[in-house]
C-alpha cells in the first residue's frame, strides 16, 4: 500500500486475513530507524513485526506495517529522516487509518504500537476517537515514563557507561529544558546518541508524559510487557496502568524487547542474541494474548 507523504509516498506492506470483515490493526515501529519487518541498522535484525504479522494472520487478524516518513520505502517522504516530530508520525496514522477505512472498509483500526511507536499510538487513537474510526490500543513494551527519565535509568544500569555517565546526565538534562546541545566536544558514543540532527526530535519527544496520555483514551486498551525487557521496565507497564485503571496489563514472563522469548530471562547474553535471530519466532503467548484482545473485543462489538 501506499498513501501520499509530504514529499513522495509513504509505505506500508497490508498482510490479508483469510476471513471476511477481519479485525485490522497498524503495527507503528519503535524509535530511530525501525523499518515495517522491525528491524534496525543498529543491531535488531529479529524481524518481530513481521513474524508477528505473520502469526496474527494466522489467527484472523489482517495488519499493516509501515516504514515512517523519510525511511527504508518511505525515505522520499521527506527531505531528511531526522526533519520530524512525533506530530508527524502521529498524522501519518492518521492518514494510514483513513485509506484503510477507504481501501479495505474497515470501520475502525486497531492501533499496535512497539516500544516508542506506543506513544504515537496512544496520541493516534485520541485524534481518531474523534472520527470514530479507533477500535482500541495494543502496546507492546510502551514506555510508561517521559524519554528523560527512562535514558537516565537505562544509562545508570550498565556499569559500561560509568565513563561518561556525568556527561550523558548533563546532556540529558539540558535537552530535558529544551536546550540543543553542541557535541562536538563529547565523547563519541554521546555524539552517537544524542546526534545534533537529532536533538529537536528527542527535545520533542521528552516532552511527552505517556501516562497522561493513556488517561485520556476511553477505548480498549491492552498493555503487554514482557519481564526479561532490557529497555523497558515493568514500572513503565505499571504507571500506565495506574493512570488507566481500565486498561488491560499483562506481564509475559521471559519475554524480551523485541517480543521474543528467553529463557532464561536472567541471561543477558542470550537476550541479546535474539536480536539478530530472525528465524526465532514471537512469543506464542504474546500472540495469544493479542489476538484473544482483538477478538474478543470483535466479538462483543462487532469492531
């Protein structure tokens, strides 16, 4: 599929489901440059979105992936990757929702959002609620927490960054009151980081409460987080809940950020290695969970 972006087309990959009127659902990717399989240049070659396609499929549920504005097929969207908001990601899904309601009928799409793709969920579904064209949320290891504070305690627990954690914390703290900061002079895996083209989109983002988000949506919503997450916290799973009592939360033991499992969950090394194992699948339990969500809530509501 394919919609028009600001510049060129944004696209997306639309995996059928074999049974009429399926339930519909956008999966929105992770930070930085997540494509529609899941994968990232940086070192996540596990394809979790599209096994997770794959199996949703399987089970019923027809899906979109897309790759945002200014990468992978969509890189002619925009004139640079880096020239966003979260804004923009957010009308995109928009945009996408409506050419499915177009194209293939949908009365209203259900929102999957990976990682920080949760956030651009949670703001989707409100500017949808209002066009009635919304079914519900799913969020997959979603921070619960603002992008400051989760960088600061990602930063903190591996002893391997005890070098420059003063340094990132200052950085931190200056784009947290909405200062650029020049790199020049940092250590290069800060320059890495917190890239100077990048700094108006992590200034943006950090702006954003997640838990003040999730309290606003009045539809379905279903948090999954999985224990053996390296990124995410079950605190991040928790806070939302607290702030959306009627949310659905499900903690996944051995269950890892890129929606795999491990076992054990306590073997960091082994964690790690599924992110470049595209042939180990999704959690079959994760799977379950969200399609019996989808499904169910189908079945009451005819959604």
């Amino acid at each position: 599929m394919e919609i028009p972006g600001p510049l060129g087309p944004l696209v997306g990959r639309y995996i059928e489901a074999a049974v009429p009127d399926a339930p519909i659902a956008i999966l929105i990717p992770g930070s930085g440059p997540t494509d529609m399989d899941g994968n990232n240049p940086l070192g996540v070659q596990a394809r979790p979105y599209l096994l997770l396609a794959q199996a949703l499929a399987d089970q019923s549920i027809a899906s979109l992936r897309i790759d945002k504005r200014g990468l992978f097929a969509s890189a002619g969207a925009i004139d640079h990757p880096n020239h966003v908001l979260l804004s923009d990601y957010v009308h995109d899904i928009e945009n996408w929702a409506t050419a499915l309601q177009k194209q293939k009928k949908a009365r209203c799409v259900w929102l999957i959002g990976h990682s920080e793709g949760g956030l651009v969920a949670l703001s989707a579904a409100q500017k949808l609620a209002s066009r009635d064209l919304i079914c519900g949320v799913v969020l997959l290891a979603s921070p619960g927490r603002p992008l400051a504070e989760i960088l600061r305690v990602q930063l903190q627990a591996n002893p391997a960054n005890a070098v420059i954690l003063d340094e990132a914390l200052s950085v931190i703290e200056r784009l947290e009151a909405g200062q650029r900061v020049a790199m020049h002079s940092h250590h290069r895996a800060l320059q890495i980081l917190f890239s100077e083209s990048v700094q108006p989109y992590l200034i943006d983002l950090m702006g954003y409460d997640p838990a003040k988000m999730i309290a606003n949506l009045h539809c379905p919503v279903l948090i999954v987080q999985g224990s053996a997450d390296l990124q995410i916290g079950l605190e991040d799973a928790r806070r939302l809940k607290y702030y959306n009592d009627r949310a659905k939360m499900v903690i996944l033991p051995d269950v890892n950020h890129v929606l795999k499992s491990v076992s054990p969950s306590k073997d960091r090394t082994a964690n790690l290695a599924s992110y470049t194992d595209p042939n180990l699948p999704v959690s079959d339990k994760l799977v379950d969970l969200v399609v019996d969500f989808i499904t169910n809530h189908k079945n009451r509501h005819g959604n």
